[in-house]
C-alpha cells in the first residue's frame, strides 16, 4: 500500500470518528431528557414512600401487626430500590455530560479539572464498552488515587480521549491472555487493569497498567506512528496511541512511557507538567 492510499484511509478514519462524535453529541443529549424524569420521579417516589410508611405507622393497630410490619418491610425495599434508581440515573448523566463534554469542548482549552473523577468515569465507560460487545468479557478493575488531589489544569475532552484508547488496548489485551489460557505463576489467570494518579512536583502522574499479553519489542518502538496496531484487520485502526501521544506530548506538553514485556503486561504512564 503506497503512502498516497495510506493517508486516504487514514483520513476517511478520521472524518468517521468526526461523525460518531457528532452522532454521540446528539445521542447523548436525547438520552439526557428521559433520564432526568427517571431520576426525579424515583426521588418524587421516595417521598411518597415516607409518607406512606406514615400512614401505616399510624394504622398499625387496625391492620395487624404482622401484616403492619410486611408492609413496612416491602416499603422500605421499595424505598431502597428507587434509591438505586436514583443513584445509577445520575450515574448515567455524569457519563452523558461526559461524552457532551468532549464533543463540545473548545480546542486547546485547560480548564480546573476533577482527574479521580474524570479517570474513574472513563476507566468504567472503556470497561462497558467491551462488554457491550462482548458479553464474557470481565477484568479486576484497581484504582488509586491520590487522597484530595488538587484540580489539574487540563484539557478534559482530550485526556479522557487518552484514557479511552489506552484502557481500550488494556482490555484487549487482557482478553487475549484470556483466550490463551495463560496464567500468572502457573495458577488461575485473573485479567487485572490497575489505575494510579498523583500530583507531584508540579506533575499530574496517570498510570494505567495491564496484566495481559503484552506488546512484542519489534511493535513498542512504532507504536506512536500512524496505522501501526497490535490487533487484527477490523478491530484497530493504528490511529489510538498515535493520537494518544499527540494529546499527551502536544496538547499537554508532557510525556509518555510505555512499559511491556511479552507474556506479563504493559504500563503506560503519562507525565504531564501543571
């Protein structure tokens, strides 16, 4: 394939992914609207829930108290449900706001960002992601954060668009050390993705590191160029950690060391100045 072919392909990939971020935007903020009646009518139905607990706290004697205490067991079951719904609802909008952030967020803008956060949202978003497609897919997810990390002065669009494509490559390839049957010191293998993030010296310090197959010495050296990918034909475009690097050493200013060895795992650190 000539350089002149390449960049077509190269560039058809970039106008897709364009789209799907327009089509995400527009996605995301429909979804938004019928999660936000979901969300309140769960809260509008747990004050209802109070009040009914009321009421047959005071009727308890008319009722029995047997058939008192079932209802207040199955109303306070209801109670906790509507909690739940509550919780996941505005779970599921943090993540929308997300996506809207990164469709929407101006180029080049470093605002004060909440970095546990953003990485514990896009960590678990990578993690969905796989299992939408693939239903047996599961890892042992570690985070570890800082305790009252400062807000960082980042772009957030961009470093969530990093941790997508690197926890993406991290899912991978942990599935395929899965599928290979491998195991660590010859026991059960547990796919394992461990997530740090500290400030120090000036420095926001994200790694995310993998227990899975591992990146051959004769790929890690290329990685950063253009459509070199670990993956077979369909699953990888070679643009992830390509961009990746752009948004890290470009947009950031900062720094990225990637850490593998065959058959044990990989550890990608960015290093980015405040």
């Amino acid at each position: 394939m000539d350089d002149k072919q390449t960049m077509k392909e190269q560039l058809l990939n970039m106008q897709k992914m364009a789209s799907l971020g327009m089509i995400s935007a527009g996605i995301a903020h429909e979804i938004r609207n019928p999660l936000n009646f979901v969300i309140n009518f769960s809260k509008l139905s747990g004050r209802l829930l109070e009040e009914l607990e009321e009421v047959v706290d005071g009727v308890k004697d008319r009722i029995g108290g047997e058939d008192a205490a079932d209802i207040a067991d199955i109303v306070r079951d209801l109670a906790l449900n509507m909690q739940k719904i509550q919780e996941h609802g505005e779970r599921a909008v943090s993540i929308i706001q997300g996506i809207l952030l990164i469709s929407r967020g101006k180029e080049n803008e470093r605002i004060p960002t909440d970095i546990r956060h953003l990485l514990h949202e896009y960590v678990w978003l990578s993690y969905h992601s796989r299992r939408a497609n693939d239903k047996d897919f599961n890892v042992s997810i570690k985070e570890t954060y800082q305790p009252e990390m400062p807000y960082c002065m980042v772009i957030p669009q961009d470093l969530s668009r990093a941790v997508i494509n690197v926890m993406s490559n991290a899912c991978y390839a942990v599935k395929q050390k899965e599928m290979e049957g491998d195991a660590d010191g010859g026991g059960v293998y547990v796919p394992t993705i461990e997530v740090t993030a500290a400030v120090a010296d000036g420095r926001l310090v994200i790694t995310i590191a993998d227990n899975g197959v591992g990146i051959p010495e004769e790929v890690r050296g290329k990685l950063f160029r253009q459509t070199v990918t670990t993956k077979p034909v369909g699953e990888g475009t070679g643009l992830g950690m390509q961009i990746t690097h752009e948004i890290i050493t470009k947009n950031h200013n900062g720094e990225i060391n990637i850490d593998s060895r065959p058959g044990e795992g990989t550890t990608v650190t960015f290093v980015i100045p405040l």
